[in-house]
DNA sequence: ACCTCCTGTCACCAACCGGTGACATAAACC
DNA sequence: GGTTTATGTCACCGGTTGGTGACAGGAGGT
C-alpha cells in the first residue's frame, strides 16, 4: 500500500512513453500495465477504464506546444512586423515544434483514425489553442476584413500537419521529398509565398506607389 | 472444385467493401473471408498472407480518380484559361472526388497509420499520377520559374486532405466548420485566394496597366 | 476404374485484446 | 490489539487476431 499517486504517474507516464515509441497502435490495457510495471487491473480502478485513461492523460498532458511559445518561438528578438510574417512566423514555429514531438504526432494521428477514444479530450483542447491564435492574429492583421485568415491559417496548417504525418511513412509526396531537410525548404518556403501572396508586403509596397 | 478465379474475386471485392463500409480497422483475414462467404484458408493459398492480399488489392484497384477524370471535371466546357485557372480546378476537382470516395480516404489514413502492408503500392501508384499532374501544370504554368509548382501544390493537396481526413472524426478545425457546406466554401476560396496570390492574375492584371 | 491434383471445409493453434472476481497485505483508525 | 479500508497480486473470462495441418470431394488424365 504504498504511493497510489506514485502509482497513477507510472501509468500516465507508461501512456506518454508508448506514444512516442511505439505509436498510436501501441496503446492498450496490457501493454501500458506492461511498461508501468504495474498490475493492469490498477489502470481500471484508478481510470475506470481505458478510454478513461486516455482522457485523463489527453486533459492532463504537456504534450502540446503552447500558444506562448509559438509565439515566442515565432517572434524572436525583433519587434512585431507585419501581419503577414507574423503569420508566417507562426507557421513555420508550428511545425518546427510539431516535427520534434513524437508524441504530438501520435496524438494527432490518433485523433484522425477514430473518435471517441483520446480524440476528443485532446481535440478541443488543442481546437481551443488554435482558434486563440487565430482570433489573435485576426486582430493585428488590416487585411482580415479582406481575406477569411480563419480558413487560411487552417488549410495552411492543415497541409503542414499532415505533410508531417505523411513523412512517418512515406518518403515522398508529389515528388517533394519530405525526409529530407531540403523539402522542408521548399515547403517553407512555398508556405511563405502563399500567405505573403495573400496578405502580404506585395500588396502593402502597391499602395505605397 | 468450382471457380478458383470467382473465389479470388470474392476476396478481393470483400477487401474493397470493408474499406469502404467498416473503415480501414476493419481489414483483417477473418473479416476478410467471412465478408466474402469463403474460407480464410482460401486468402493464404491464392495470396500468400494478408499483406500479399492488400498488395494485390492496392495495385490492381480503381479506387482512385485518374488524373483525366480530375483535368475533365476541372475544365469544365470553357478552355484552358490561366495556369491559376487550371491549378484552381485542379484543387477543386481533387478536394470533390476525394470527399465522394470513402474508400480512397480509407486508403489514404491506412497508408499513414502504417507503412509496409498495402501503403506501398497504393501510395507509389498516387504519387506517380500526381507527379504527373504536377508536371503537367508547371509545363502550362509561365510562372513555373518564380515559384515553385510542385511544393504549392504538395501544400495546397496537402491541406485540403488533411481537413478532409479531419473532418471523418471531428466537426472542426481551428474554428472552421469541416462537417458543413458552408465551412467547405470557405476552404475553397480560402484555397483560391491563396493559388491566385502566389501564380494568379492579379498581377497579370498589374502587368495589363 | 483408378489415381492424381486442385478447390474448398473444418478444427485447431498461440498470442493477444479489454475486462472481472477472489484474495493477500499493509496502513490507518478506534 | 483488533477492525476497517485501500493498495496491490493473480488467475481467469470470452472474444479476437494471423496463421496452419488434416481431410473431404469433385474434375481431369491415364
């Protein structure tokens, strides 16, 4: 009878750790009681069960990048520019982070093969996060009432998001090649023309004429 | 002893009504076999194992829309406008096929999930018709020494499948409505602002002046 | 008629899945 | 000290997975 904290860390931590090594598939009562070095009946009196499980961790978890360091990571040193680079600052933050988590991915990739299970907890907390950014990036950006940046921001990182998932397993999409720290270039750099094409300084230096 | 030809085609029909009824999950030899009325003995004789079924499976389906059918439906009856024109239809022609064939979304969230089964062959067959596609709108595109067409396109894609993928699990996605018509709307002409900004004739208009 | 070969049927395997009931044991309270 | 209560252990359940060996039966060749 020892430390029945102690107990229930074990077990999330065990759920983190298959996450990010094994992947989503590897997730199931006996195999994180396994890697806890606890007994499995523990994870259904202290969980209820394994959907319980995951939604505690999902809720719980420190697994996502936060909006402050996307911010952060995105601003660097300089004075907040233009609505445009913050965007694409922004962006390109997302996916850094993204590319380095492990567990992240697992989650996402989760999220997309079933419902129900971790999805929704980890789902709305992260939809929550992400209209956040939106709506802040909403208000420093002239060019909203001209362009829907909502649906923007999404299909950009939408695309972002799953080129990664794509690289977990295929080596290459349409010809780019997405292992390679070139192609991630290229779709940086093909990413950073679209939303300066949109809500750019193109269009700002036209009205400066 | 009757139709050892009929059998296999059973079998592989089953494959076919799985993916696209039950889902990527659902594939399995007893599922299988049990669909198509036949013993699963029958999968491994005439297969080899349950990968040697998905590869046959993969290579030899219709699953997927051919590049005519997507440069048809985007055409339309008018002639071949702009570049933009065309990647805009294109996008389109893509993102509407897509979301009428479950079974190639199917495919798709098994050839992320997992590599080796019937990803390879699948994905190997798409990536080759959209390197086409791809080449075929740099070669109509002037813009092609700007900007990078295939990256664009990797992204845009890219996108658009992910949301499409999303929207299976999830109502959505950084606030936009992915279940919805309207929330549709938006991505496309999200997605239209975009191709436009970057290859569209918003500066060929500026070129007119 | 006989023998061979191929198609199909059936029973079975070990390993896993999520989940449960019975029981030991140690701490906490009286 | 004795009793209660919570923590942890163990064996087991039915059902699923991918995969295999033995055998029936019908078609074709001789």
């Amino acid at each position: 009878m020892r430390d029945k904290e102690e107990t229930r860390k074990k077990i999330l931590e065990a759920v983190g750790e298959i996450l990010s090594e094994e992947g989503f598939g590897g997730i199931g009562v006996n195999n994180v009681s396994r890697r806890a070095g606890v007994d499995k009946v523990l994870i259904y009196r202290y969980f209820g069960d394994l959907p319980g499980l995951l939604r505690e961790f999902a809720s719980g978890g420190d697994y996502w990048p936060s909006m402050e360091d996307l911010v952060e990571k995105a601003e660097g040193d300089n004075r907040p520019p233009g609505a445009s680079e913050l965007a694409v600052a922004l962006l390109k933050g997302y996916i850094r982070e993204l590319r380095d988590s492990t567990s992240a991915q697992e989650l996402l990739l989760g999220e997309l093969v079933s419902r129900n299970e971790l999805s929704e907890a980890s789902a709305r907390k992260r939809e929550r996060q992400g209209a956040d950014l939106i709506e802040a990036l909403v208000r420093s950006a002239p060019e909203a009432e001209r362009v829907d940046v909502a649906a923007l921001g999404a299909l950009l990182s939408a695309g972002l998001t799953f080129l990664m998932l794509r690289a977990r397993t295929s080596e290459a999409y349409l010809g780019i090649d997405i292992s390679s720290e070139e192609g991630w270039g290229r779709i940086e750099r093909a990413m950073e023309e679209l939303v300066r094409g949109v809500m750019g300084d193109d269009k700002l230096e036209g009205f400066q004429y």
